[in-house]
C-alpha cells in the first residue's frame, strides 16, 4: 500500500535473509518449511514489481550470501530467499568487507568493495559455440545447468581464442532489442550489451541499419593429429550424409544411399578394408555387411563416431575433429563425404557460384559451419524451407521435410574458392565446381565481406605508408593486376571506401612489411546489420569468462556478459559512513597527485602522515588541502562543476552526469 500510494520514493528493506514467514513465527522449534520464503518471496515480487514502476519507487533489499551444497564447479556462493529477487532485480550489488581499517590497535572501520554483478544480458534462445567439444549450446541451457563449457573468445588484437566459461547469471526478464545480420544470424540482447564493430565496441541499443559487427573469419587452425585414417573420415563423412546406420543389435545393415557410381564404388573400396562387404539394394541403396568371421569395422567405426542407429536430424560429427592438432585432410575428407553426399552448387544471378550444405540436424549445420572457418572459408547456417526453395526432386517426385531444415551456404568466390582449394574435388560434385570456377571468376565478382578490413583499420594503414613514403603508383605495381586505379590515389589501389585484404596481403608481402602483417592477423569480418528489431521481453542470462571478458554468440563477437563489472572500493568509518578523506587518498594516489612512498603519503613536498589513518587525520584536520586535492581530481577526470560567465547560475552549472 505504501508503494502504490506514491508517497515514498525509497523503501529499503533490511534483511532478505531475516524476513521470517508467518508459519515459522507461529510454528514450533525444529518444523521444516522447505521452500517456504522462496515461494513467498516470489509472490511478493510479482505483486511488487508492477507497483514499483507505476509509482515510479526504488526498493533495495539487502541480503546474504551463503554457501550451496553439493556445488562441484563454479562460485558456491548464493543469496537467501530463492531465485526470485535475483529474476526481477535491474541492478545487484555485491557488497564485501576487504579489510579492517585500525588506529593503532583498535578498529575504527572497514575498507569495503562493492560491484555490480548485473548488468548487460543475452536473451534466451542465444546459440554458443563449445570449440573443445564442437557442440552449440543455448544459453539458457549453459545457465540453468551450470554447463562447464568453453566459448570463442575474441583478444584485443582481433584473434580468437577458446576460453572457459567459470560464472553462470540467470538475470531475469529484460527488454532485449534483435540485430538481424546479413546472413540470417539474429542476436538478441539488452540495449546496454556491448557488441564488438568496425569502429570498436558499441551498445546493442546505439547500433543501426547498415552498422558492420565482427564475425569470425576464421579460428583455430591444424595440426598434424590423425585420430582415424583419412578414408575412414571420408566414410563417416558418406554415412553422416547419406547413411542408414542401423539400429543396436546389429540385424538391419548399414545402408549407403546415393546414385553416384564413384561415391559406391569408394564406399565399396572402404568398407572392403574394415572386414565388410557391400551389396547393392535397388537402384540406389548400397548395404554393408561383415563377411562371415570377420568384425564389422564399419559399425564400429560409426559406434565410436556416435551415429549408429541415429536418425538424420540426431547425427553431429564427433568430438575428435575439433581437436586443435586435427590434420587438414583428416577435416578435409569428412568435408568431402558430407559435399558429395548432401551438398550442392547454384549459381547467382550475377554469375558467382554458391556452395551449400542441407540437414535437419541443427547441432550438424553449426558444425560444418565451424570446421570450414578452419580453413578460413567463411559460411552461414540459415532456416531452409524446401516448399518454397530449390525442392529436391527424386525419380521426378517432389520431396518435402516435415522437420526444420538447416543450410550452411557459402557464399562469395573468395570464399568458395578457398573450399575449392581445402577440400578434395575428385568427386562428381566437387568436378562440378571445379569447372565452373574459372568462368565464375572471370570480371567483377562481388566478394564476401572477409574480403575487407575494418573501417577503422583505413586511416592507420595509409597513414602507416604514407609515412614510409610508398607511392600510389609503387603500391600498385607491387600488388599488380589485383590492383585499384594509382590515380585516384593509395586509397583507391587499396581498394576505395574500405581496404580490401587481398590488396594489402600483396603489398605486405612485397614489403616485408611487419605493421601490415600485424594488421592483417586479425581474424574477423564485419558483416552488417541488416534490420534492427523492435524491443521484446525475454529471459536474459551473463557467462563470466576466463581472461579475454569476450564471446561469440550467434556468430557475433559481444562482450563477456558478467566482467569486467563496475566495481569501487571504500572506508567506512564506524560511527561516521563512507570517509570522504580516504577515497581522496585513494583516488589522488591513483591520479599520481599523491605520492606513496612506503607508508608516507605526499602531497607537494608536504607530507600528510605515515600510514593511511594519519594521512586521513591530517586531511580532516587541513579541510583547504582536502578541497585542493578534490577539485585537482575533478579538474583531472574531466568530472564535477561546470564554471562559467554566466551571472544567473553564480557562475556553476551542475555537474554532468551519465546515467
């Protein structure tokens, strides 16, 4: 009531953890009421929250931590009164004693931390990327199970990095606003959420149509680690595909079903060598069984590679081709076996060629697409409805999914021809595309946006050669046919209003050049908005990871969720509140206009005390040297009272302040 009559703007409650329900207070000593406070709490929010924002009131709570049982991973840290107040909170803050301040021997307060642990969030339904075990989780599910997962992880210099995920946040209900990326990808977060652009980290909220955030260009890479021999990959490749695994018990054979004489004829070849004999089935099954004696290696191999007796929709490649030391053509031939068997090629409107991948296993088409960045061939995984789209036809018969249907597409000659190059083509497919290449390439294609650096990369790079002294007329012939007109200047060879990186590779080349290696390293693309979507509410969630405080959610570089969070460090004097003198001392060590020499404090040639109780003393008793250091602070951090000319202010106007 006291809400809803507007008449309060502050109402603090004191504590969570000592609110005690009626049946306790009423109950005997020993009764259990498990569960109890967290429901009322819960209640009470739903009623609250809604009254909160219409009287426009601010409600704190303050609570306790305490420890989970049974946590074997992660903080087992929580809060008293269930998961509620957590869920409906805009903002918490995690309060600690760090030390004990002293005079002498007697404590005279505490130097206190507080941070906030909630803040910008990723809304439910967020896919992520485990690169260690090669499968996409949604956040909601990492969060609610308390997944130990690994994500991709982007470092200041723009390479890409697995990193663990050590916190999980449910955060509860927000505004979040869509970003819709060319390519289909949307990410959905609160318009405070940092996303990385061409132009460094920007607010969700701040972003707009025709804005360009990075996207991975490529990641990982090889080794020379062969965890099954190339043909077998190429197999699993065949029957992840176009395979029928059977089922456990081992009596329906593991059917091959295509139409491709080479493809038979290799299968044929492989499962000869793993103890198993092929026999055509109709025109376009191919069974595979052992021969008498011998073990069926065939089902071994799909039983270690976790497909046998998976329908299509529940196949993914298995964990080992996500190793780091993977060897390229073990990749490469899996690649090949899902190429010849469910992929394809289409040709644009303008002539470019298009290289594509369909399965109803979502967790598979995100697989491909992470497997492929390896080679640096940039794709994206798209909805595909195959009743309005290229319909696959069969003996003239018109075939249609009832299942969600996924695409991984790779578009851009730049891109396609990198898989052209990392894949073997023997195939009828891959023979295919080998001779449409050259005719697609011919004239003026349209690459993919791998193809460009970062806007923000334009000024530094011509500036770099402008100081080095290299001509626009040198750059072009150092870079050669690939090369802008000279004369409409070095801007224009590099390739006009954004620097396209196959120029810039050619001249750092050519110069040996270390700063435009460096540039080069960076292993994003910026792709753009296409639509920014109106704001919805939606479950939101923060992941704290390890070291780089960055992650790639639906293939867009954000922020880390959680940390780096705000956080500040304080004295509380006992009998007094917050020290102004002390977060003076603090703050003019930080700024360098206090010297700390051991235990000294100085200031100017003049010492204020050793230790900080007598620096803090000697301020309380010296207010003028106090105000001093204040407004030297202030004048430093750009912060604090704006002085003026003009007269009806007195001179000052208020500070500005950033909410």
């Amino acid at each position: 009531m006291l809400i809803r009559s507007g008449a309060l703007d502050i109402v603090v409650i004191d504590s969570v953890a000592a609110l005690v329900p009626r049946a306790e207070l009423e109950g005997e000593m020993g009764d259990s009421h498990v569960g109890l406070q967290a429901r009322l709490m819960s209640q009470a929010l739903r009623k609250m929250t809604g009254a909160l924002n219409n009287s426009g009131t601010t409600a704190i709570f303050i609570n306790q931590l305490r420890d989970k049982i049974g946590v074997m991973f992660g903080s087992p840290e929580t809060t008293t009164g269930g998961k509620a107040l957590k869920f409906y909170a805009s903002v918490r803050m995690d309060v600690r004693r760090v030390e004990t301040l002293k005079d002498g021997t007697n404590a005279v307060g505490n130097r206190t931390r507080v941070k906030v642990v909630k803040n910008k969030c990723l809304a439910e339904g967020t896919r992520i990327f485990d690169p260690v075990t090669g499968t996409t989780h949604r956040i909601e599910d990492v969060v609610d199970g308390r997944k130990p997962i690994h994500v991709v992880a982007a470092a200041k210099d723009g390479t890409l990095h697995a990193r663990p995920v050590v916190s999980w946040f449910d955060q509860g209900t927000r505004d979040v606003i869509g970003l819709r990326i060319a390519g289909g990808a949307i990410v959905w977060a609160t318009p405070d959420h940092k996303v990385l652009t061409e132009y460094g980290w920007r607010a969700a909220g701040e972003l707009r149509k025709g804005d360009r955030v990075a996207q991975p260009r490529r990641f990982d890479g090889f080794g020379d680690s062969a965890p099954i021999p190339a043909d077998h990959a190429r197999l699993l490749g065949y029957l992840i595909g176009d395979g029928r695994d059977g089922w456990v018990g081992g009596k329906t054979p593991i059917n091959f079903i295509n139409v491709q004489r080479a493809l038979i004829d290799d299968v044929t070849r492989i499962a000869a060598t793993l103890g198993c004999a092929a026999h055509p089935q109709g025109r376009i099954s191919l069974a595979i069984a052992h021969r008498p004696g011998e073990r069926n290696g065939v089902a071994d191999l799909c039983q270690q590679a976790g497909i046998y007796g998976k329908l299509a929709w529940e196949k993914t490649i298995p964990n080992w081709f996500f190793e780091p030391d993977i060897a390229a053509d073990i990749v490469g031939n899996l690649l090949f076996g899902l190429f010849e068997s469910d992929g394809w090629v289409s040709r644009e409107q303008t002539g470019a060629l298009r290289v594509g991948y369909t399965t109803t296993s979502e967790q598979l088409a995100h697989q491909i697409h992470w497997l492929l960045l390896r080679f640096g061939v940039g794709s994206t995984v798209r909805d595909y409805d195959p009743t309005q789209k290229r319909p696959s036809i069969v003996n003239g018969r018109r075939i249609q999914s009832k299942r969600q249907v996924f695409e991984v597409r790779i578009s851009g000659m730049d891109n396609v021809t990198a898989f052209a190059e990392s894949v073997p083509m023997w195939g009828p497919r891959g023979a295919a595309l080998i001779q449409a290449i050259p005719e697609a390439t011919q004239g003026r294609r349209r690459g993919s946006q791998a193809t460009y650096l970062a806007a923000e990369m334009t000024d530094a790079v011509l500036n770099y050669l402008d100081e080095r002294g290299v001509t626009a007329q040198e750059a072009a012939a150092m870079i050669g046919v690939a090369s802008g007109d000279p004369r409409g200047g070095m801007k224009q060879v590099l390739g006009a209003s954004r620097l396209r990186r196959d120029r810039v590779q050619a001249l750092a080349d050519a110069l040996d050049d270390k700063f435009l290696h460096d540039m080069l390293a960076e292993e994003l693309r910026y792709s753009v908005i296409r639509e920014v979507l109106p704001t919805r509410r939606a479950r939101t969630f923060d992941l704290e990871v390890e070291e780089l405080h960055t992650l790639v959610a639906e293939g867009v570089v954000v922020h880390n969720c959680s940390p780096p969070f705000k956080q500040a460090e304080f004295d509380i004097l006992y009998g007094k509140g917050i020290s102004r003198e002390g977060s003076l001392i603090d703050m003019g060590v930080d700024q360098g206009l206090i010297r700390k020499s051991g235990a000294w404090f100085t200031y100017e040639g003049e010492q204020l005390g050793q230790g900080k109780e007598n620096a803090r003393n000697f301020l309380v008793e010296n207010a003028d040297v106090a105000d001093e250091i204040e407004k030297k602070i202030k004048e430093k951090l750009g912060i604090g009272a704006v002085v003026t000319d003009d007269p009806s202010n007195d001179g000052v106007l208020p500070a500005p302040v950033d909410f």
